[in-house]
C-alpha cells in the first residue's frame, strides 16, 4: 500500500514547517495542495515533482488525492490554515481511510500563532481558559461567551469585526474590554489593529486593513509586546544579487530583523578554459613549492579543493603551508572542509596586505605565494605582495559568466520600486544586476559593503544611501537596521505612517549625481 502524509500548513511561512514536513514533502512523488499555498513549496521540493492544485467539496478532493495515491508511492495532502482546528482534516481523514498508510504532520495552531506574533498570552490577567469560534458559524450564542475568565479567538470574521464586537456587547460584554485583530499572521504583510470593543468601529476604520484575520477579545489582548512588526526592517523587500554562492548569512540576519530577501544570481561560476595551470598548481602545492596559500573568495578556494580531490589528495595537501582567506564567505568554506585559516580579514584585498607578514630571508620556497584568482580579478593584491617583498604566481582557478536574466516579476519589481532596498556585496553585482535586469528604482535603497562598491554603483547612476562601516556582511546588515530605525523615527516624527521606501512614492528622492 501507498503512502499519503497530510501536512497542515497553519500560518503557510515556510520557515515554520517543521523538519518533518519539510522532509515529507522532499520525498513526496506527487503533491496535492490547496489553493495560496505555493510558497511553501518554493525551494523545498525539486521542479519536477507533479503537484495538483485542488479545490471545492469534499468528493472532490477524495477524487484528486485518490488517483495522485494511486499513481504514487508517497503521495503528500497539503492543506492550508488549521485543519485540525476547522475539521478538513478530519473529514479527509475519513473519506480516505484504507486507501493508503496514513501520516499526519500537524503544522502551527492559527490561535497560538496569532498570540505568539502578537507578543501576548492567551491566559493572562483573570483569564483562565481559550475558546475558540469560527465567525462563519451562524449559531453561536454569543451571551454564553461573555466571561472575563475567558479569552475568545474568533477565526475568520477580521472583515466583519466590528459586526461581531456590536453582538459582544449587546449580549452583555464591558465596552472597554480590550481587542486585537492580527491579519496575514508571521508574514511581512501582518497588520495588526487593537484597542476596546466600544471603540472598535473607528480604530478598525482608521487602520484600513482588509483580508482574513484573527480576533482576540479579553483581558489578554491587552497585555501585549508587539515585537514581531516593529522589527527594524519588518515588512521590507529586500533584493540580494550574488554570484553562484547563496549569501546565506545575510540572508538569514536581513530574516531575522523582519525582511523578505530574494537573492538573484548575477554570475556563475565556470572551470577555466584550460587546465594545465591548475594542474601545475595542484602539484606544487603537494610538493612543498609554496608557503602561503590566498583564496580572495570562496570560489577561489572551492574550485582548489575540487581539483585536489580529482588528484586523489585531501586536506593533508595543505600540510605546512600558510592559508590566507579574504571575507567571511571564504572562511565558512575553508572551515566546511576541515582547513583552519592562518590568517583572515574582511571582503577587501586591501585589509589582508595590511597585516600580512613580510617575507622570511634565505627562504626561497616559503617566500612564495600562490593567488587562485578569477579570471577577471584585479591586480591589486599581487602587486601588494610584490611590493612587500614576497614572490607571487597567481593561476585562473575558475571564470566568471554573467547569469541569464532572473525572473519578469523579479525585473519588474526592479524597474518600478518593488523592493525597498538592494543590498549590493562587490562590485561585480553591480554591473551584473544591472547588466542582467535593469538599473533598480530610484525609490529603492542601495546599501553597499563599502567604498569601491559604492564607488560602482555610483558611476551607475544610483544614489548610495547606506555603506557599511566594515567590509563584512554583518557590518552591512548593522548599517542597514541603522538607517531603517532612521527612517522610522523620521517618518513618526513626521506624522506619517508610512516610512518603507517601496510605500513612499517622494519625488525628492535625488539620484547620483
């Protein structure tokens, strides 16, 4: 018998999946989904595993995941929101029963999801038990709800809320009874409204917030730390060009502040067009011709190790040699692979000629540094080590081709200001981007790692609002927070509401000169 794993999507962020269902769905052989739940399968399972939208009633869906198990070994149910709170689980549960070997991954609870992403408990103050409604349910007696001691969650009614807090009172609840709404929960787009149920109509009316929600009435409501949306760079879209290696750790940090990255690949990365270099490289560094090691980049250092592993050889190659790494990217991989730099800096070759140490006399062999480079690389580090005394061979380790263009929607929300800031790493992604997509919005921010990047997309015609005060990723993303808490307290100053910049259409904004 086949396998069928129903996965329940609760707040459909795909960084809330857990393990289980991330695993599920990377074996899965077919998908069947509800509607608005794509993005959970975006870079989770491969292009071409088949995945079948369904919709409407129950025969309906038996009918489409019946056939999908059938023509399956793991077949994977997807089903959006909370269904074991609304009851399609359960009703799907037993319509398929002894059709397959059944899993369930249950997925995070919309009221407990509400509460967490609203910074408050759902049993606070006098309140001592949760009870939970759908607002689609036309017999709930409203008057029976009406307990200090209770706080209620009312599921689906955001857009009939003050319709629902007009039935709380007339059954008898306090007018000053607090209230939150939270819409589009854990996503960029949350928007959340509270205040108390007497003045509900015009707090929800002053907030012009639409779309399926969830209501919090009690005491609880109150008691909140609002920590989710008042993120540094909540709400942001963020475009992040890179070469072929995935920019993980920014990444991560621009997530954990509260934005939405998109990273475009600006170039890949190809073995050189002849090899016999990298052959004679690879043999002296197994024959103890050099003495220090630089990897400007991790492409660099991947494309030596890959060929060290061609020739049979491991880390012991690099046994009584010096290693050098240029930015943190270089490091991570030298580290991924067991090899422990001698000495590391920031993104530029500059901050590495600085501390690097001056040639030892009478040493012929250990004098001598070899540079694995792009085949586009500057001169600005081999002239430094020249200069301090140090023999250099450089070798083209691997070349640089700019990518094909990305996605119509990616390059439109380029054009026409889609995303509040680009966040540019090197130079190279400059001309790239720009080469592959177009010259991004003036309304869009640039943030550069330092000076010579800024220096590039400046000569773009693109006005640099942020440089980061290291060249580091991490100094970036500081400076980026930086500037948004800038523009936040400018624009509450102000009396606006508004203050990221894809939202705030100044005809002021300057361009380069």
């Amino acid at each position: 018998m086949n396998r069928l794993t129903f996965i329940c999507a609760g707040t459909s962020d795909p960084q809330l999946l857990t393990v289980r269902a991330i695993n599920a769905l990377k074996s899965a052989d077919r998908i069947v989904a509800d509607p608005n739940t794509s993005a959970l399968l975006h870079g989770i399972v491969e292009a071409d595993t088949d995945i079948a939208v369904v919709d409407g009633t129950l025969a309906q869906r038996k009918k489409a995941i019946t056939s999908a198990v059938k023509q399956s070994a793991h077949t994977v149910r997807l089903i959006a929101g909370d269904p074991i709170l609304d009851g399609v689980l359960a009703l799907e549960l037993q319509a398929l029963a002894g059709t397959a070997y059944i899993d369930v991954v249950p997925g995070i609870a919309i009221a407990s999801a509400s509460a967490a992403f609203s910074g408050l408990s759902l049993i606070a103050g006098k309140a001592r038990e949760v009870r939970v409604l759908d607002a689609n349910d036309t017999h709930i007696d409203w008057e029976q709800c009406i307990d200090p001691r209770t706080t209620l969650v009312i599921t689906h009614g955001a857009d009939n809320a003050t319709v629902i807090f007009k039935k709380l009172i007339a059954a008898g609840a306090d007018e000053e009874t607090p209230f939150r709404i939270v819409r589009a929960i854990g996503s960029i787009d949350q928007r959340s409204v509270h205040g108390e149920l007497g003045s509900a109509a015009a707090a929800v009316g002053a907030a012009r917030h639409s779309g399926d929600g969830v209501i919090i009435v009690g005491e609880a409501a109150a008691a909140s730390i609002d920590w989710f949306e008042n993120k540094a760079l909540f709400g942001w879209r963020v475009l992040l060009p890179r070469t072929k290696d995935a920019l993980d750790f920014l990444d991560h940090e621009l997530n954990a502040h509260g934005a939405e990255t998109t990273q475009v690949a600006t170039l890949s990365v190809e073995p050189p067009r002849t090899p016999q270099q990298m052959e004679k490289a690879i043999a002296g560094l197994a024959g103890g011709r050099f003495g220090w090691v630089v990897f400007t980049c991790a492409n660099s250092f991947n494309a030596v190790w890959d060929k060290t592993r061609e020739y049979g050889l491991d880390a012991r190659a690099f046994a009584g040699i010096h290693l050098a790494a240029v930015g943190e990217d270089t490091v991570e991989a030298m580290q991924s692979r067991g090899l422990a730099p001698d000495l590391a800096t920031g993104n530029t070759t500059s901050a590495l000629l600085d501390v690097f140490p001056d040639p030892m006399r009478g040493e012929e062999n250990v004098n001598r540094v070899l540079i694995p480079r792009a085949d586009i690389a500057t001169e600005t580090l081999t002239s430094g080590l020249l200069e301090l005394g140090w023999e250099v061979e450089e070798v083209t380790a691997f070349r640089t081709v700019r990518s094909a263009p990305p996605e119509q929607y990616i390059r439109d929300a380029i054009k026409s200001g889609g995303y509040d800031a680009v966040v540019f790493t090197s130079s190279a992604t400059v001309r790239n981007l720009i080469g592959i997509a177009g010259k991004p919005h003036q309304q869009s921010l640039i943030a550069c790692i330092g000076p010579k990047t800024a220096k590039a997309a400046e000569e773009h015609g693109l006005r640099v609002d942020v440089i980061a005060d290291e060249p580091t990723h991490a100094s970036l993303v500081e400076a980026l927070v930086a500037h948004a808490f800038t523009l936040q307290a400018e624009a509450e100053a102000a009396g606006h509401g508004v203050w990221r910049p894809s939202k705030v259409r100044a005809a002021a904004r300057r361009k380069a000169k």
